[in-house]
C-alpha cells in the first residue's frame, strides 16, 4: 500500500470566514454593509456574520428576526455550499503548486508541507512568499500564514497573525513562542476552556507548566493531549494525499450500437457507476476520457467491398477527452462536456464497448467529502444545478423572479403574518 | 464584470405571509358577522355558523393592536378567519 507523503515542517493557510469571503467576492460592495449567511441547514438561523454586522450586535447562531432587531440594515444571504467547496478546491490545486503536500482541515484552512521546499525557494519567509502569490487576488488581503514545526504551532501562528501577514516560527523557538498563547487557540471545547480560565490558567505556558499527570488526572486523555500541544511536545506532521490512480468503468454491448441517443445513455450509466467507486471518496473529477471500440472484423463496413485481400486492419477505436474547468463529483457536469463532443465528432463506426475513465482528480475539502463521500455529494450539487436551471427558466417566461425562501421570523408570535417572510431566492 | 449569480438578500426585501387582507363584513343584530365579501370582488358568502372566538391584545408599548377574530363557516362549508381590527373598526380576513 502506498504511504501517504508526509512533512514535518508546516505552513498554515487560513482565511477566516471563507463562506463570507467567497460572498463578498462575487458582490462588489458587499464588504461595506453588515452581512450574515444563512446557515445551510434548515434552521434559518445565521452561521457566519461580518465584522461591521457584529459591531450591531448580530452574533452567529441568531435568529433572523433577533438579527433584524438589533441591525435593520442587515444584508442577509443565502450559502452555496457547492460554490464555497469549488472555491477552496481551486485554493488546494493552487497550493499543490507549490507542494505536493497538502492537507485540507475545514473550509478556508489548510496545511502546506514544506519539508525541501528551501532547496527550491529559500528561507522560509521566501516559501511564505510563494504560498502567498498562489492564493488569490480576492483573498490575498485575508489571508493569515503561519510557519512552524508541526501542524498545530502553523496553525497557532496562523491565528496570531493579521490579515494578509504571516508569522513564521523558527526551528527551536515553538516552546518559547507557544508558552505565552492564549489557551483559546487549543483544540478544546467551551467547558474545558471555563475549567481552566477558573484555575486561572490563562496561557499555554502556564498550562505546561503544571504536571502533565496532573492535567491528564483532572481533564483525562484529552487533558494529556492538550497538555503536550501546549508544551510543544507534539508536532503532528502534514499529512498529504495521494491522487487516486484513474478509475475505469466499461461497458460491452450484445450487439455493436450506433445511436448516439443509446450511447449517451449508456455514458450516463457509466459515469454514475465510476462516481460510485471508493476511491473517488473526497475526489472531485478533473480530467475524464470516453473511449470506444468500434465495430470491426475482415471487412470495411463504409463501403462494403471485401477487404479479404488487404492486410489485416487494426482494432479500429474512437477516443475524446475533457479537462473539466472546474472539477466535480456531479455526473451532469461531468457528462456534457463529453455529450458535446459525442455530438461533434462521433464514432465512425457502431460501438462494440464504451470505456469511460477518470484520469485526474482535484482534491476536496472535509465539507466537500460530506457532499462527496456517496451520492449525496452528486445529489447535492445535481439539486443545486437543477433549481438554477428552473429558475432560469421561470425568469425568462415571467420576466421576473418569483422564487422564495420561506423563513421563520417571529414563529412564536400570536399575529399570523409575523410568523414567517418570504424572501428572494436566487438559487 | 460578470454579473454575481445571486443577489445578496436585504431584510428590506422580506415579504410578510399571511397579511390580513381587508374585507366587507355584514353584521347580524347580536354584532357577530352574519356575511361577508371581499372588498372589490364577488361576494363570499353568507356565515352559517361561528365556532370560535378570542382576542388578540398585543404591543401595547410599540403601536397597539386589539383584534377580534372569529372562525366562521360559511354556507357550502368554507372555513374562514376574520377579525375586527377594535382600534379602527375595520374587518379583516386571514389564513387560519
């Protein structure tokens, strides 16, 4: 079994709020109102609010109606979770430039190995450099960089530098850099975190400073653990991934087909079953090849004379290929590009076997693999396409939309049309 | 630059459900509505029989409303919702 390559030494990407940072993106201005995305549940309540909007008090976890309280001009805005995903997978394909080693965490955070890497940039503020000039233009100014030994000392720094800046931790100094952090940067949950504001430890130093028995004997294994990311005793390495080897679905026919109806079917049949192999698990599909033995035999079916006396011909094939712009786990997506083509150019000759294969892969995000792991992960991006397309639809026939989201608003009120709104869906 | 996929959503774009919408209602001697018809529009029928009654008195520290609503039946079997709005005297009728 193939290792997965690993590296000691990490730099952390993080560009808090991605959800929100993909938003403001895609709408000019909209960095300058007070913003919240609504969570992508169906709890209508807020996931991610903007700075300015939590300035007026809105704080995640909201209601809208408590967040319309306390800031009238709130923009609210529906997530696309497929988007935010397509995005960030774009960001790792863009940091596998760099290195061959990365590892995605969660949405807007992610690990870049950068053992050797000095060898071909330098220093590291020079590899800093590099990692900046492969995010975007739009996410450049959000960005926060950390350097370190491990994981988790990258992603300390990370979180303590400004956005758009990096802090690099030199080989040596983690101790003396992580002993004056603040316990909220460790991995620990509201209660562990009051514990030990109570005791009076305030800063991973004064948390290593006490027995580690101790700790493990009042916080158990994830005391023991947080102890020794504390002290700097653990240095967990990036773990990179290893794109999948291509996966291959084919199908031999009865009878050789010349229809292209049949074989569009037949593609479509195909590409759910190549979704559907293990490991395409948290892959995205890239590059996708659609091949075909055609019909063939002693004689030349075009013009129907015998060929008896010719040379033997050759296993007469059909080949088309598509690189997809942006990678997918939707079989829709993945099929157009290939129907266009199967339109454009098709076999020149009935089909005795149709062999589809993907050949390259864009890795996801953790979110994306609850989207990816099975066909929920097509079935979501699917849904989201179809609804754009009827909504597409309904624009051009009304000329207007008329599409809504039903939220609730008050639904404890004792008036009925304080219940619930309704507002503008634009899938 | 290519137009964004879509539209943020303001809070001044929601759109209450189930706003009351203003109808003519026919009073009998005792004060109950005995029929009623939409302001404009055909009318809706006569009531056959009232089933329930309450009264709604609510933000009395913003801009006060008391409502008084009743459910009727109406001849063929509708099933409808109308209040009094008491601080105007103008009838309403609303989604149950």
């Amino acid at each position: 079994m193939t290792r997965r390559p690993t590296s000691s030494l990490a730099a952390c990407v993080w560009i808090p709020l991605f959800p929100l940072r993909c938003e403001e993106a895609r709408h000019e201005g909209l960095a300058t109102y007070p913003t919240a995305l609504l969570a992508p549940d169906t709890t209508r309540k807020l996931w991610q609010v903007s700075s300015l909007a939590r300035h007026a008090g809105v704080k995640p976890g909201m209601t809208v109606s408590q967040a319309i309280g306390l800031c009238h001009t709130l923009r609210l805005i529906e997530p696309d979770p497929v988007h935010y995903d397509e995005h960030f997978a774009s960001l790792l394909s863009a940091l596998n430039e760099v290195s061959p080693v990365v590892e995605s965490a969660e949405l807007g955070l992610a690990y870049v190995g950068t053992d050797g890497l000095e060898g071909i940039f330098g220093k590291p503020q020079k590899i800093i450099d590099a990692i900046r000039q492969t995010v975007g233009p739009s996410d450049r100014p959000t960005v926060r960089l950390g350097f370190g030994l491990g994981k988790f000392t990258a992603w300390v720094a990370a979180s303590r530098a400004k956005p758009g800046e990096a802090i690099i931790v030199p080989l040596g100094a983690e101790k003396a850099f992580l002993a004056s952090q603040p316990i909220s940067v460790l991995p620990l949950d509201s209660a562990t975190h009051r514990r030990l504001r109570q005791l009076a430890i305030r800063t991973l130093g004064a948390l290593a400073a006490l027995p580690e028995e101790a700790v493990t004997a009042q916080f158990g294994a994830m005391g023991r653990r947080l102890w020794r990311l504390a002290a700097g005793y653990i240095a967990e390495p990036v773990e990179g991934r290893i794109a999948p080897e291509p996966i291959v679905a084919a199908l031999t026919f009865f009878t050789p087909v010349g229809e292209r109806e049949l074989l569009a079917h037949a593609l479509d049949q195909l590409i759910a079953r190549a979704l559907k192999h293990p490991r395409r698990i948290g892959w995205r599909v890239h590059a996708v090849r659609l091949r075909a033995d055609l019909e063939s035999g002693g004689e030349d079916q075009r013009d129907g004379r015998s060929t008896t006396c010719r040379a033997p011909t050759n296993q007469r094939s059909w080949l088309i290929t598509a690189l997809l712009k942006d990678p997918t786990a939707a079989g829709a997506r993945i099929a157009a590009p290939l129907k266009t083509r199967l339109e454009q150019s098709p076999p020149t000759g009935a089909v005795e076997r149709l062999v589809l294969e993907f050949t390259a892969f864009a890795p996801g995000t953790s979110e994306l693999q609850l989207f990816a792991r099975d066909a929920q992960a097509a079935a979501r991006a699917c849904q989201q396409r179809a609804l754009q397309s009827a909504a597409r639809e309904i624009r051009m026939r009304v000329k207007r939309a008329n599409l809504y989201h039903v939220i609730e608003v008050q639904p404890w009120s004792r008036l009925p049309e304080r219940r619930y709104a309704l507002i503008d869906y634009e899938p | 630059m290519v137009a964004p996929a879509r539209a943020p959503l303001r809070t001044d774009r929601l759109r209450a459900v189930n706003e009351p919408q203003p109808v003519a209602v026919e009073l009998s001697a005792d004060g109950s509505p005995a029929a009623v018809g939409r302001i404009g529009g055909s009318e809706d029928g006569k009531i056959e029989s009232i089933n329930e009654t309450w009264r709604i008195d609510d933000e009395w520290w913003r801009q006060t409303i008391s409502r008084l609503y009743f459910e009727a039946m109406l001849e063929g079997g509708k099933r409808v919702v109308l209040f009094q709005d008491l601080i105007t005297g103008n009838w309403f009728m609303q989604k149950p």
